[in-house]
C-alpha cells in the first residue's frame, strides 16, 4: 500500500509518503501496517513540533456491507526518533470512501 496525508501539523514537505502492507484477517478484516519517513525536525511552535525519523500506523480496517467503505477503530499511531525511540504515540479512529 502507498498512503498520503494533507495533516496541516507537518511542515511542508515534512512527511514522506507511507509504504506498507495489508494482510487478509477473513470475514471483510485487514491488518494493515505503514511506515512513512519524517524528514526533518521541526519544534513548536506551532504544537505539537516532530523529530526526524519515522510514523508507523498499525491498524484493522473492516468493510461493512459496502466495497467502498471502511472503518477503523484500533489504529496506533507511533513517532520514533532516527535511534528507533518512541517519543510521542496516540489511537485514533478513522474511515474512508472511495470515489472515482
């Protein structure tokens, strides 16, 4: 999977594109697992400020009865410096359309 994000708290060109992977759960579940490069640091303000490393989202989607619909209610969210040490992690919930 490749993912993208418009999130006003990064600076631009702050974040890179996220690369990972999906892995089939059964009965319309995913696990899914990306990682996306934080580029450079930057300090508040404005809040919250990130340091150079990575954002790795782990995450279950679920397709209800609609193809082009999912919804998440378990994803982490987790910052790292370049050493690999978590400074800042959160969970959050989310879901998606398709459109065409």
């Amino acid at each position: 999977m490749i993912e993208d994000t418009t999130n006003p708290s990064f600076a631009v060109g702050q974040r890179g594109t996220g690369h990972g992977v999906w892995e089939y759960q059964g009965r319309h579940r995913y696990f899914v697992k990306s990682i996306a490069f934080i580029n450079f640091t930057t300090l508040p303000p404005p809040p919250p400020g990130f340091t150079a490393g990575t954002q790795t989202i782990t995450q279950t989607i679920e397709f209800n009865d609609d193809p082009d619909q999912w919804t998440t209610n378990d994803a982490k969210v987790q910052f790292a410096d370049t050493t690999g040490t978590v400074y800042r992690q959160a969970c959050v919930t989310a879901t998606a359309q398709r459109f065409e």
